[in-house]
C-alpha cells in the first residue's frame, strides 16, 4: 500500500483546501518556522485515526479544526482524506476490492469525528485497523514527532520493543487479536 495523495480542509492552519500529492519515492515538504509542516504529519496520523488530543498538540480534539485569525473567521469543521493506491491488493478483507482507497475523516463541532472509506460510512476501528494491518497507522513508528528521537534513545525496553515489532511486521497482529478479545 503506498500513500498518494493527503487533501486537507479546515484542519489546523489549512484552512483552505490543500491537496499535497505523495508520488513514490522521497517527498520533502520543507518551509518557515510555523508554516504547518508538523501539522502535515498530524493530518496523516489523523485520518488513519489517531484519537489522542495529546498527539495533535492539543487539549481537545476540536482543537484540529482552523481555530480563526485576525482576518478568517474560525471554521466549524475540518476534514483531511487519504488517498491509498492498493493495486497490490495488500488491504484486508472488506476494504480489498478498490486499486484506490479513499479514507476521509471529518469532525464537526460537537458533533465528534466520522470517518468515510471509499464514500461508505465505516468505524474509526475499521480504519485503525485497514492500516495496522499495512504496517503503518497513527501510532506507527515510522511516523516521527519532532523530538521524538530524543526520546527513543531514552526509551524503557517497552517502547523500544514496540519499534522492533513494527520492523518485523507483526503490529497488526496485536490489534486484531485485541479485537478477537473484545468480540
Ligand atoms: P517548525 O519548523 O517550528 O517545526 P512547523 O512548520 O512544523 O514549524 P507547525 O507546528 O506545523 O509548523 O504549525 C504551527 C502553526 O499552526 C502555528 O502558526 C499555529 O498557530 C497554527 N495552528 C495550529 N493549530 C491551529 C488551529 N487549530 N487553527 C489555526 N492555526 C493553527
Ligand atoms: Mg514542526
């Protein structure tokens, strides 16, 4: 599964809608202090699901949403979609029939977070678990904070074990067996 293309709207300084395409190989989004480059890599750990305010930066999930400034008006919704080319056909069952998957998530205020798969209404779960299971994810290591190297090298055997599964591929396995537990 390869990412190709990350649309925002609304979602922290993104006000206006924002189509940055992924090709393959090495993307660079270089820019200013503030100019929303961490936002980005926000936006993508969103819409596979993240639901800690705390990963965005923020007090509360509503946070995500363009807060206004001297000359916008503050927005009363935000919405980012996630293009993801399967012609390898690596996605599990039930999302497998597409070579394009489209993931969209939007929160309203209070209203909460929906997510839409393919323009079908799908759980929040079901998207955490379309990528777990692609090795990638919201809570993925290969998803870098600003900082977060630091920590890593202070890491408990926990956390540093966490990014050895992650290389070796069995993440997914975790989650789908916390699933099987719950059914
Ligand atoms: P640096 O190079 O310092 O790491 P950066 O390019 O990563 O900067 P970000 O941290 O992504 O920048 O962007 C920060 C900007 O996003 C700030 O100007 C902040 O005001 C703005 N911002 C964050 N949340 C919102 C929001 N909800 N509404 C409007 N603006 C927001
Ligand atoms: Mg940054």
């Amino acid at each position: 599964m390869q990412f190709t293309r990350l649309r925002l709207n609304g979602f922290k300084s993104f006000v206006d809608p924002t189509d940055l395409v992924i090709a393959r190989g090495l993307t660079g989004v270089v820019g200013p202090n503030g100019c929303g480059k961490s936002n980005l890599l926000e936006a993508l750990r969103w819409v596979m699901g993240e639901n800690r305010p705390t990963a965005m930066r923020g007090a509360g999930m509503e946070d995500v949403i363009f807060a206004g400034a001297a000359t916008r008006p503050a927005r009363n919704y935000a919405e980012v979609s996630l293009s993801v080319d399967n012609t390898d056909r690596l996605a599990p069952a039930g999302f497998n029939d597409t070579d394009m998957i489209e993931v969209v998530r939007r929160i309203t205020r209070d209203a909460g977070s929906a997510y839409k798969c393919n323009t079908r209404d799908v759980r929040a779960r079901d998207v955490q678990m379309l990528f777990a299971d692609a090795s990638t994810g919201s809570h993925s290591p290969a998803l870098v904070r600003q900082g977060q190297i630091s920590e890593l090298i202070n890491a408990k055997p926990k956390s540093r074990r966490r990014v050895l599964e992650e290389a070796a591929g069995i993440s997914g396995l975790y989650q789908r067996r916390h699933e099987a537990e719950l059914k």
